[in-house]
C-alpha cells in the first residue's frame, strides 16, 4: 500500500494545505487511532480510508486537526455534522481574499460571525488557526453549542478569539446575535441546505451510492445520514433559497455593521433569484466566488451595503 504517493488537487485553493491530498503516513504519526481506518484504494493500492463510514471520516478530520492546525481536542455528539476539512478550509481562504481586497492590510483585529457553526465548530477554529480571525459562533442548538464551547475551551488561545452564543429564536438569524456597537468585516455561513428530512434522506442516499463506487465499503445501503446531522444542520421549511431569503432581509438592517455577508449556496440555479432578491434589498455589491474540491463545484455569495471599496 502506498501511504505517501498524493494527487493534487488543483481545483483547491492555492493556500490549501490539503491540494496534495493525504499523507497517512503522517497523520497517522500525528493520531495513531487514524490507523484503524486505513484502507487499500482498490484502484491503485494507495492508502485511504472509507469516506461512507463516519467513525473513518471523523478520525481523518481530527488527524488533519492535530497535524495542521495545532487542535488537541476536537469532538462532537453521535449523529451531528461531520465536516470536511479541505473543503471547509477553502471557504475561509476565500473569504480571506475577499477580505484583502476590501480593507488595508494593517487593519486592525477582524471579526466574523459563523452562522449554523455546529457541534464541531470547525469554521471559527480554522478561521482563528490559520487567519488569527476572531470569531462569534452563533446556532439555535444548545447541544451544539455546549459542545462547540468545549471544543473552544479544550484547545490552547482559541477561548481568546471564539465566543459561541445560542441564537433563542430559531426564525432569526441575526437577530439576538449581531448586538448594538458590535461591527463585523464578514459573516459566513453553511446553510441547511435541504427542504425537508424526505429530500436531506434523499441527497444522503445519492450521496452513500457515490461514495461507495469509490470505496471497498461492504456496508448495506442504509436511510442514515452519512456524515451526520440534525435538522438545523440539513434542512429547513423551503429550502437554502428560503433560508438566504431570510438572511438578505435581515442583512439590511444590519448594513452599518457588517461589511460582507456571505453564504454558501448548493446549487448553480439557485444564485438567480437569490441575485433578485439582493437587488431588491438594494446591495451595493455582489459576488459570486466559485470553488471546487475534485469534481464537485461550490459557490458562495457575497454582498455588502457598501459602496466603498
């Protein structure tokens, strides 16, 4: 089995770490338990690990942690989100060009509020490692907020730079987060992206069929989600559309204190009427920053009430 033979993966992000994919050899040094996990590609023999097993995908992210981004502990409860790191780190290095193209570079502690951050965290602790960004972590889980405020205080300076607060009201998004004089250079989020529990089930399942054409995996197809998550996490009443709908209304009266929102968005024809309805709330700007991790293409949308550089 080769361990050490990576592929890169030039559709990531310049300053992602993880363009030259794996090395388990050495992140199995950086997390021994890792080992357990490692598998023979079928393809080519080289080192991987089942990508439709949880338990495999949360060891690689926690290794990742460790090796690159100096994280000690990192966990989260049975049946929540399991994130990606590659992927979610590519969202902060965008946002981090976005960034530099709007404000000096001797300005001075930037601050971002994560909306949905989850069990895990992981975008304020990739932010704060990597960007020395200082965070707010809002979600409307108190389960995952308790366990995202053990991950902040388990690890050495992240309690200095990550504040996670419980959003009481689960049809807000920034209301009863953004406080008055607070000021925001960006905000980021990854929406529940589906309508209902009948089509995340449906996306898992498309998702499970993907992945093990790819992998040795001997599982039977099942209805669980593969990487976790709870409804606040997967889907909400109307959709991704719906939910930025929400988001946009609310920017607006938040305009004076935030100077890019932004939000991830699944799907390619979703950006036109979210497009019209940032006309409609009068945005002085608006991005579209796209993404790729291998053959899958990602998007987030920028705007800002602005109109300065």
């Amino acid at each position: 089995m080769n361990a050490k033979k990576a592929i890169i993966k030039d559709s990531l992000h310049k300053n992602n770490l993880h363009r030259r994919g794996y090395d388990f050899s050495a992140l199995t040094q950086s997390y021994p338990p890792l080992s357990s996990f490692i598998i023979s590609n079928k393809f080519n023999q080289q080192a991987t690990i089942n990508f439709s097993d949880t338990n495999a995908v949360k060891a690689l992210n926690f290794a990742l942690l460790k090796k690159y981004y100096h994280i000690e502990h990192w966990d989260f409860p049975a049946g929540y989100l399991c994130p990606p790191i590659p992927g979610r780190i590519d969202y902060i290095h965008y946002l981090a060009d976005l960034l530099k193209e709007s404000i000096s570079d001797n300005a001075n502690k930037i601050s971002v509020l994560d909306i949905g951050t989850g069990a895990s965290c992981i975008y304020p602790i990739l932010g704060a490692r990597t960007q020395g960004w200082h965070f707010v972590a809002s979600d409307i889980d108190p389960i995952s907020i308790k366990a995202a405020n053990a991950n902040v205080k388990s690890n050495k300076g992240l309690a200095k730079q990550i504040t996670c607060r419980l959003q009481q009201n689960s049809t807000h998004i920034f209301d009863g987060i953004i406080q008055p004089n607070e000021y925001y250079h960006l905000t980021m989020c990854n929406p529940p992206f589906h309508k209902s529990l009948a089509d995340a089930t449906k996306g898992t399942l498309r998702k499970w069929q993907n992945l093990s054409k790819d992998s040795n995996s001997s599982n039977r197809q099942n209805n669980t989600l593969n990487f976790g998550g709870q409804k606040g996490e997967l889907w909400c009443q109307g959709g991704e559309v719906s939910f930025i709908r929400q988001m946009i209304k609310e920017s607006k009266q938040y305009r004076e204190q935030v100077l890019w929102f932004t939000c991830l968005v699944s799907k390619k024809d979703h950006l036109s009427a979210i497009k019209l309805s940032l006309k409609k709330a009068n945005a002085a700007k608006i991005n579209v920053v796209k993404m790729a991790q291998g053959q899958k293409i990602s998007r987030f949308i920028a705007w800002s009430f602005s109109a300065e550089k």
